[in-house]
C-alpha cells in the first residue's frame, strides 16, 4: 500500500501531502501554458489571415486605379464635307415697282377713286382735288393773255404800217410771250388736280378721303396720297456677310419662303450684287427678283431667301466630339502611343449634328466621342469598338 510504503519508508505525513499538491499545481500550469499557446497561435493566425486580406484588397485598389486611369473611349475620324452649303438670309417682298403718289399742288381731295386692292392701268383717274387758288391764279392768267394777245395783234398791224417804232412792237411782243408762258404754267398746276396712275399695278395704301387737305410734294406735313405697287413680279433685298460674298453670282437661283412656315416656295434669281462690301456693316447688298403671277406673295410679306451654295473644301466631326472651354474649341485625339491629346481647332458651318472644322486637323486624327469634362493631356486611352462598329 502507498501509505504502508511511506510509512515504511519513514517519509512524514505532511510531505506526502506537499508533494500531490505540487504536482496538481504542475498539471494546471501546463493546462495554462498550453491554452496560452492556442490562444496565441491562433492570433497569429488571424493576424496573417487579416494582413494577408489587406494586402490583395490594397492589389486590387491599384490594379482598379490603373485600370481608372486608363480612359475607355470610342473614336472617328474627320470625313470631308460633303454638304451643300444653305444661306439663309431675312428679308421683306417689295413690289418690282413702287411708289407713293403726292399731290403737285395744295388743295383739298374733291374725290377719289380707288381703293386699296383695286388694280390699274397707268393714266389712270385716281382722284381730283379742289385747288380754288390755282384756278384763281389761272383766271388771271387768262384774261392777261387775251389782253397781251390782242395788243400783239393790234401792234402788229400798227408795225407793218410802219405807225408804232420796232422798240414798242418788241415790248408788245414780249408781253405776249410772258403771258402765254404764265399761262401755260399756271394751267400745267391746274392739270395737277387730277392725280393719275404712274404705271400699272395695285392700290397697296390710300390715306385720304373726300375732303382732305392736300400739301404739295413729300416735304413738312405732307403726306402719300395712295400707294401703287407692281406686283405681278416682286422683288427683294438681301445682305450677305462678306465671309460668303464670293460665292453669290448673277443668275443664281433663291429659294423664297414666308417665315410664318406655311408650304408657299417661289424659286427667283439674284438679280445684280452690289459688286462692293458696304464697309459699315460688311455685308453685300443683293437684289432678288421672283415671278408673282398669280399674286401667291404679297408686298410687305417677312420671308427667308435660301441660296444654295456649293460646299466648302474641308473637314467635318461630329457635334458630339468638340470641348468648349476657356482655351476655345478643342478635340480630344488618341496619339500613336495610345495617349490622349488635346488639340484647338477653328470651327465653320454648324451643319447640326456635324461641324466643319475649318483648321487644327489633317484629317488622319482619332477623334474621342463624347469626351468626359476630366480628359486630360497625356492619360493613357484604350480604344474600343462604338456602337456602329467603327
């Protein structure tokens, strides 16, 4: 027995008690140093697990930044301008004649005798005015003349009897011919109470009625008495900018329209040019002529003159692949090292979804479609396919 054994052995009791409780001590600090050993082991372990996890999530940040960095573009190249160019230019219709009618003399409407919209023939009666003065004077005239007339005749007679001296013949003569001419001028105002038509054509204005005073000529408070307009062919006046000057001749065809946007086209012809820039507005004065037989385009009508021009030599991009910025215009280009370049560029025509480009391209560029506002000189750029398989 282990008792017996010690006692026989001599060992004291209390030793033996000691020596148990040493070795369950021993037990629990190996059970500690070996919980201790997990618990560390396995903070390393989470330790690596977690430097190992920011190291690839640190990779996969860089290796998405250079793939950011990295511009995904689609590109074209300029193409040559293959449109025609449009002028279009305002303008008013004018009769190919037209004029406002004044009276020659001052008096008051007796009567008139077309209205607005009312053709007519040249000679024709418009209205008579009332022009008692003139008359008046006329009367005058007249009994003048009839005087210095029979004194003509009379001394005349006196002179071939040699009973009057050539001196007092010639005063008598003189007179005569003084009268008549007065006469004959007093009487040519009188004519002037009837107003009559210039030319044919249509009553476009009549400002006067019965009873209106009338002042002579276009001067002070005198005022058209009608207004008469030829308008079986109209005309109009157009001002071209000197930067297309060059292009418009005699002879070319315009395409004439109403701005309000009905289906009314009548083609004319230019007429005559100006044949120099008026150096105030820089712009050359072209004269249209259209037929209006039909009177489909009335004087006074707001319309857009079309002319046709032959294109331009040069080169078109898409609207979609200029930048506008405080440096002007500008295209976004991929060089031969695949890197973005900016490059200034002078724009013409805006053609609406292309514009010419009239300098800056040789046309071998790769333009960027729709480049971002962040693109950059010298970021690196991959080209990819656009939509239309480019």
């Amino acid at each position: 027995m282990t008792e017996q054994r010690h006692a026989s052995q001599g060992v004291p009791e209390f030793h033996q008690n000691t020596v148990e409780s040493l070795n369950g001590r021993n037990k629990v600090a190996r059970r500690a140093r070996t919980v201790t050993l997990i618990i560390l082991l396995l903070l390393l372990a989470g330790l690596g697990r977690t430097l190992l996890q920011r190291q690839a999530q640190a990779d996969t940040l860089t290796q998405r930044a250079g793939q950011s960095a990295i511009q995904q573009v689609q590109v074209v190249q300029p193409q040559g301008n293959q449109h025609d160019d449009k002028l279009t230019l305002p303008s008013t219709l004018q009769g190919l004649t037209e004029a406002q009618i004044y009276a020659r003399t001052n008096g008051y409407v007796k009567q008139w005798f077309k209205d607005i919209g009312q053709p007519v023939k040249k000679g024709e009666l418009l209205a008579t005015l009332d022009i008692p003065d003139i008359n008046k004077q006329v009367d005058e005239a007249a009994a003048n003349f009839e005087l210095a007339r029979t004194a003509y005749e009379r001394w005349s007679k006196l002179r071939a009897q040699d009973a009057v001296s050539q001196q007092e013949f010639d005063e008598k003569t003189s007179a005569y011919h003084q009268t008549m001419a007065e006469f004959k001028r007093l009487k040519d105002q009188q004519d002037f109470g009837k107003v009559v038509a210039p030319f044919d054509g249509i009553i476009t204005k009549r400002n006067i009625d019965n009873g209106s005073l009338i002042n002579a000529g276009n001067g002070g408070s005198s005022q058209a008495l009608f207004t008469l307009a030829q308008v079986d062919k109209l005309h109009l006046y157009v001002y071209v900018p000197q930067s297309r000057a060059s292009q418009i001749h005699v002879g070319d065809a315009v395409e004439v329209k109403p701005t309000d946007g009905g289906d009314i086209s009548v083609k004319g012809h230019v007429a005559r040019t100006a044949g120099a820039i008026d150096p105030s507005t820089r712009t050359l004065q072209v004269e249209v002529i259209l037929p209006n037989a039909n009177h489909t385009l009335l004087p006074g009508l707001y319309v857009e003159a079309r002319f046709n021009l032959p294109g331009k030599q040069g080169l078109t991009l898409p609207a979609n692949t200029l930048i506008f910025g405080s440096t002007g215009s500008q295209v976004a280009t991929v060089d031969g090292h695949d890197k973005i370049k900016l490059l200034p560029v002078t724009l013409g025509t805006d053609y609406g979804k292309e514009v010419e480009i009239r300098s800056g391209l040789n046309g071998k560029e790769r333009i960027i479609i729709n480049p971002s506002d962040a693109i950059r000189d010298g970021q690196p750029a991959h080209i990819v396919a656009n939509n239309k398989g480019e």
